[in-house]
RNA sequence: GCGCCCGUAGCUCAGUGGACAGAGCGGCGGACUUCUAAUCCGCGGGUCGGAGGUUCGAAUCCUCCCGGGCGCACCA
C-alpha cells in the first residue's frame, strides 16, 4: 500500500463512525487540521439533524489516539484538531516511501498509449504543437506515476497533398527558385535545400531533436502509408456506403456528428480518414488498454469520429480516448499574430526554448487547464522568465540540498520530537501529505496544472517554515531534516511531472 | 445557423457542491553579521459576464441571455 497518511487517518475515522468519509484542509486555521461535511451528506438518508450527526462521528472520533479534540460547527461540519504524534507518523509514512512517496495510485494497471504532437513534418514545431506535448507528456507521467505502462507515439502523414507541397518546395529551393503557389517558405526550407534526400525524414529528425531538447520523448513513429497497406482488409468490416463516386462511413449512425468520406470520389485514393481507422486497429491490436489521442481544439469537431470507428470494428470505445486542449495565441507587444507554417512567421519552440529556457517553456505551457487559451507575449516571454513561479519552486528545492549538504552524516533516520511543533511544521506536513491527492485527481481530470499549483503551495509553506525556523543545530533538528528531505522528494516529484528538472543549486 | 471551449482582482490565471473567493505579476511599505534575500512579512485591490432555477449550502450543477475563441472539406 502506498503512503497516504490523510487516506488512513479517513479510513479510521470511518471505520469508528461507521460511515465513508473524506477529510479536507479547511481555509480556516480555527476550524482545525482536518475537516469533513460528512454529517451534512448523510442528514438526507438518515433522517436526523446534520449537527446531531456530526455530534456523534466527532465523539467517535475523539477515541482515535492521533485526534487531540474535534469540534460540531457551522451547519454541520467535524472539525478536527490532531496531536504532534499523527505529524510525526504521517512524515514518518512518508519518508518510509522513498522517492516513491506519492506513486502506485492505481487499483490495476493499464497499459497505455498516449498519442501526441503528430504534427505532420512540414516545418519547425511552433509553439502552439509544443503545447500538445507538454499537455500529452504531463498526462503521460501522471499515468506512469499512478503505475500504469506507458508509451508515447507520434503519427504522421509522409505522402498527400501538404507533404507533396514540402518537397516541391525543397526542391524548388535546391534549383534556387522560388517555392510553388501555396508552398512553404522560411530559412529552414532553404537548410534542408542544402541536405540531400527527401527532406520528410530530415524534418522529422529535427522535430524529434527538438522535441527531446523538451524532454518529450517518443518511443515510436507511425507513417501514414504503411497502416493504409491495410485498408483493404479493414474497410469491409465497416459500416459504409457509396455516394457520388465515393466511400463513406456511417458513422453519425455510432455517435459520429456527420458520415466521413473514407475513399475519394476522383481516384479512389484514401482520405486521412480512412488512415484514421487502419491507425486505430493498429493501436488496439497492439494490446493497449488504452489509446489516448492528443488533439488541439481545432479538431473537437472529430472528438466523435474515433469512438464511432471503434464501435463499428467492435472494440470497446471506452478504450479510445480523445483529449482536448486550447490553443496557443501569440501576441507581440500586445499585437496579435496569426501563425502560419507556410508564411514562415511562426514562433518555433526551439527559439521559445532559447527565449525563455526549457523549464521555464515546459511550466508555462502545463500551467494552464487544457481548457484555457493560453496568451502569450513573445516580447514579455524573456523578461518574464525571471518572475516565473517555476523558479520560486526549484529554489525551494536547491535551499533544501544546500542545508542537507551541510547536515551531519548520521543525523538521519530519527523523527524524535524534542518539543512541540510549530505552526508552520504542522502547516508543511499537511501540506506533503496531500501529494497523493493532488495526483490522483489531476490524473482523473487529465488536467495536469494541479500539480505545479500544488508545488507553488509547497514552496510556499517551505519557504515559510525556512524563514521562521532553523534546521542544523536546532533542538528539532532529527525532525526538521526529516521534514526537509521529504519536501525536497515531493518538489522533484512534481517537477518531474510537469517536465521541470529539480537543480542542487542556483 | 449548429457544435465544442472560455468569461473570477489592473494583467495572466488557480479554484468542477461546502464555512468570510485564492496565487503570480504589477502598485505601496517593511525584514539580510544567520542552513542560499531567486526568500519572508504587511497594505491596497472582486456585483466570480447577466438573469432565473436545483440545494441546508452554488464561482462550481441546470435553463435562458450577453460577450470572446475555435470548428462545421472528398486538407491533415
């Protein structure tokens, strides 16, 4: 069993007043360390006062050795008031988890695969595909922190219409002319003119480099022309008819918004449709439990699509899963700028990366739920890195290995408590026990940002705790070093989450 | 017209049923012979877009309205 130390003392709570219940931090340092509104919940079923019942689990409750006193308020809420032993065992708990403090969440273990970026190798990643894999990555850890086994792959199309332009362009650009109407410009077109080859395979070796630069790494490619090898098989197992020359499916008859054109009408030539649906076989049949697609909301509108062709090959949909994250808008000195791969104005996340330095570019863009817009200055970018909180974080971390470098050899291992704890000691144990809270949720909400909240909070109480109490050479030290250690393990755990490495120094 | 998302402090945003709504940045004022001042403390700042509804309780759930973004291809 993992250590989740506010987990047990529930479960305990629980079992003494004969109800499921959750503990939370209340706002208030007056309404205790823990509270919960169980009382107020089972008023309706029980047929009693919700005060009454509070009356009875705070009474149930006080019996327990880690509660000091408990308290009914408000309409209903037990407030409880634990003693200086439960923050000793609960860091204890902790410590006894290693670096692992806040894995292994899952009840069984899937595994998954997270599709993301994909986005097709015509050019540089721009910031706003950046987003898609920091978002996919972030989610990615989540999985792999709860237990679950994950692989990332990036799927491209290598032949159609963008790809054909690409390399007209390429071309065009090693004969020294100008690029084709609707073709793509820029200085990296004129790179790759000076390489020789197609240039599809050396654009993705770069999207890769840069990519890996971000610390997102795939661990496989999938080409569209080889799963549209296998559209002859797949195709008559779907739901479809023809229509003015062309294939459709039936999807709007699975859930689908509207039917898709699978084979076009002029040569027969599959659509990225039909791909789509040769792709998702070759997923499933891979044996993921799982397959999670990475899209930006400008393809909400196929959200749909691809539970329908799961449902029409007879998979379980359940295991298909679509996420959806805003878009990335770029402003420059409050200017808005629209982004065009083919103008060759985009802002490519390498240049951010050496803008604004990849911690601070992998925070930035995981910050946000994937539900927000997230607005971005380039011009502020740079300035703003110094104020980003990511840094206020890594600090925590640093000051923590600057005062366990400087600690004795065999102060360790003893969480003696030589006197009372203060304040902002009992505040930063609460504070590190809600790790496995805040993991589980983001996971389930597929929203990663709760973790670098989470972290800011951290830092904060640390830095609190820092500023009030020493460490080295106080009576409290065997228990401070113990709380020091523990917080520099959930700091690295949650930059590691959001893609952030944790620094020694700074 | 239809669909998805957003509207919370001057700015950028956390907060998906609980007790007087939070943070960063910006503004003002304090704290370093000390384990890292990239820190800490204080002050100022809000009709949670609007109106109804559900609930003991709503920023949060439901309905309508008003703003904004993004889609609605035999492009990917």
């Amino acid at each position: 069993m993992p250590a989740d130390p506010v987990k047990a003392l529930a479960a305990a709570i629980a079992a003494a007043a004969g109800a499921e219940l959750e503990l939370e931090r209340p706002g208030e340092a007056e309404h205790g360390d823990y509270a919960t509104n169980v009382a107020l919940r089972l008023a309706g079923a029980r047929r009693k006062p919700p005060r009454e019942i509070a009356a009875e689990i705070a009474t149930a409750a006080e019996g327990l050795p880690a509660v000091e006193r408990t308290e009914v308020a408000g309409p209903g809420f037990v407030n409880l008031f634990l003693r200086d032993e439960w923050f000793a065992a609960a860091l204890s708990e902790i410590l006894g988890d290693g670096a692992a403090y806040g894995s292994g969440g899952a009840e069984r273990q899937e595994r998954v695969q997270v599709e993301m970026v994909s986005a097709n190798p015509t050019g540089p990643i721009p910031v706003s595909s950046a987003r898609n894999g920091a978002y996919g990555d972030a989610v990615a850890r989540l999985f792999e922190l709860a237990g679950h086994e994950v692989e990332r792959e990036y799927y491209y199309n290598d032949s159609g219409g963008q790809m054909d332009r690409f390399r007209a362009s390429v071309e065009a650009a090693r004969r020294g002319e100008e690029p084709p109407e609707d073709g793509y410009k820029g200085a990296y077109i004129n790179d790759l003119a000076a390489l020789k080859g197609d240039p599809v395979p050396l654009m993705l070796k770069e999207i890769e480099s840069s990519l890996e630069r971000f610390r997102v790494h795939f661990d496989s490619f999938r080409r569209q022309s080889e799963l549209e090898l296998r559209l002859p098989e797949l195709l008559p197992r779907l739901d479809t008819y023809e229509k003015e020359g062309a294939l459709w499916a039936r999807s709007s008859a699975h859930g689908d918004d509207e039917d898709r054109v699978l084979l076009r009408s002029e040569d027969r030539s599959p659509t990225y449709r039909a791909a789509d649906v040769a792709y998702l076989v070759d997923k499933l049949d891979r044996g993921f439990d799982r397959a999670i697609y990475v899209l930006g909301a400008d393809h909400h509108g196929t959200r749909n699509w691809y539970a329908a062709v799961a449902r029409m090959l007879g998979y379980d949909p359940e295991r298909v899963e679509v996420l959806l994250y805003q878009l990335v808008h770029l402003t420059k000195g409050g200017e808005q700028t629209k982004m065009s791969k083919r103008r060759g104005d985009v802002v490519f996340l390498d240049d951010f990366m050496d803008e604004i330095g990849v911690d601070a570019a992998r925070w930035y863009l995981v910050n946000r739920g994937p539900d927000q817009t997230i607005e971005i200055d380039i011009d502020l970018a740079a300035e703003r890195s110094q104020k980003n909180p990511v840094y206020y974080v890594q600090y925590a971390h640093a000051r923590i290995a600057g005062i366990l470098r400087n600690a004795p050899d065999n102060a360790g291992n003893s969480l003696l408590l030589a006197k009372p704890l203060a304040p902002a000691e009992r505040e930063l144990v609460k504070r590190l026990a809600e790790l496995p809270a805040v993991a589980a949720e983001a996971l389930t909400k597929r929203g990663p940002q709760g973790v670098p909240t989470y972290a800011i909070r951290v830092a904060d109480d640390f830095h609190r705790f820092y500023h009030e109490h020493r460490v080295l050479e106080s009576e409290q030290q065997a228990f401070r070093l113990g709380l020091c250690l523990a917080t520099q393990r959930v700091i690295a755990t949650c930059l590691h989450l959001v893609g952030v490495e944790a620094p020694e120094r700074m």
